[in-house]
C-alpha cells in the first residue's frame, strides 16, 4: 500500500495522502494536453480503463515525462458475466491476463477487475472460481495486485476476498459513487476496508443505477462520512477520481476550459484530502 507524503508546519506533521485523475483517449481537450495539465495542476497519479495497448504506452511514456505515477489500470469489464460460465469464461480470462500483461509492461503495479455487470447477473460458479485462480496465479507470477471493484452484488465480491484473504495480491477497490447509487445504502469500508488499496472518487444524486460520475461536492454524497471511513481504516493510499470527462458526444463540463475542468477537479479532491487528514 502506497504511503503518505509528509507535510511539515512547524513541529506538527501532517500525513498527506496523493490525488489522481483518470484519463481517456476521447477527452475532448485531447489526452496529451489533458496530461499535461493534471500534471502541471498538481495531481500525483492516473489511470486508464480497456486493453488500447498503443495508447497505454503513450499514457506510460507521458507519465514518465511529466513525473506521474501510472498506477492502476483498469481491466475491460462490459463481457465480466461470461467469466462465470464455462463456455465463455476462458475467453474472458483471457482479456483479464491481457490487461495484467500491458500493467507489466507499463509499470503499472494495480489492474481493477469487476465481477459482475448489471442486476441479474450469473451467481458464483465453480467454473468462474476456477478462471479467476488462473486470473490470481497469473497476476502474482507477474508481481501484479488485483482489486475487485464493487458494483451491485455483494455476494462475489466477499466470496473472492474470503478465498483470498492470504494473497496479497487480491484486494478491494473502494468505489464511493457505486456505493450511493447502486448498493441501497450498503456501505462497503466496514465490510472490506482492511483489504483496500485503491479507490474510484466521484459524486451522484444517489438516484438508483444512475451512475454519474460528477467532481465531488456536485451531487449529494456525505463526504465527511467518506473521509471517516477512509481514517477509520486507515486508508493511505490514493484519492482515485473517476469522472465522467468531458467528450464530444457528452453534455457534461461542456463549458468548461480544459484548465477550469482540471482545477475544479483538483479543488475537489483536494478538498477531500484535506477533511480526511488525521
């Protein structure tokens, strides 16, 4: 788990924990520019989503030149239900192990895995079990931490970190926003906090299976409780934002410049970071 940056005002210290942003390849401002200006706005680390093997080399080579940390990488997860089923679960493991291969590749040491999409989703099988063991046995040959994500079923998520409570490399990725709208009132750091390594940051009206993506502070989450939860378990690693970015086919942020969108979100989680200081 990643560690703090220590602040120093006067004899007091403070324990600072990083922000990062996600990036996309059809932000409208263009990646290269949007990289450029999270890292000159002051944020720590990024991460991208899909398999896009050429762009995720230019992300690893722009983050190398601008002093940011690539650190996770989140696998594809729009096919994740085959992964219980035998027919189509080999195929689907395949598209994980790929996404473990470019994190090796990039010097990106987390890959997010879903476990399940949508509400009637296949339940726990023997045979996803067994993909997913080849999936945990791959990623540790390759020094990689897998961090299932949750979404709206409780039931794979605990029975994946219950049979991997010794691995090391099989964690939790809180995501706050899918807890408010998808979870009906579930909160997940009292279940797993002990195991999370890493984090989804964003903000909604708490409308169910309305997934928004908003900068914090723009819908109604209690970030306050947010920031108990992570001192509670004592979360140092990052403050991941996952926002819906502003693209061509999307109305939202549209307005704003690149420079307001990226220190309106930077204002934000660092507003965070600042309540959830202890």
């Amino acid at each position: 788990m990643l560690k703090y940056n220590l602040v120093y005002y006067g004899k007091a210290v403070i324990r600072v924990r990083d922000i990062g942003i996600n990036i996309s390849s059809d932000v409208v401002y263009g990646a290269e520019s949007f990289i450029d200006c999270v890292a000159d706005t002051g944020f720590n680390s990024i991460f991208t989503c899909g398999n896009d093997d050429k762009f995720i080399s230019f992300v690893s080579r722009k983050c190398s030149e601008k002093g940011l940390r690539y650190e996770t990488l989140h696998a594809p997860f729009k096919m994740i239900n085959g992964l219980w089923y035998e027919e189509s679960g080999k195929e689907v493991v395949s598209i994980l192990k790929h996404s473990v291969e470019l994190a090796e590749d990039n010097g990106i040491g987390i890959v997010i895995v879903h476990l399940s999409s949508g509400e009637n989703c296949p339940p726990v099988t023997d045979a996803g079990l067994r993909f997913f063991d080849e999936l945990v046995n791959f990623a540790q040959n390759k020094n990689i931490t897998l961090a299932v994500e949750n979404q709206r079923k409780l039931g794979n998520i605990s029975t994946i970190l219950e049979l991997y409570k010794k691995d090391s490399n099989v964690a939790f990725c809180w995501d706050v926003g899918h807890e408010k709208c998808f979870a009906h009132g579930r909160e997940y750091m009292p279940l797993f906090g002990d195991r999370c390594i890493t984090t989804h940051i964003h903000d909604n009206f708490q409308r169910y299976n309305i997934d928004e993506h908003l900068i914090p502070f723009d819908g109604i989450i209690d970030y306050r409780r947010t920031a108990e939860l992570l001192n509670l378990y004592k979360y140092s690693g990052t403050l991941m934002l996952e926002l819906d970015l502003p693209k061509a086919d999307s109305d939202k942020y549209k307005d704003l410049t690149l420079t307001q969108f990226v220190q309106k979100a930077y204002v934000a989680i660092n507003r965070l970071r600042i309540i959830s200081e202890y």
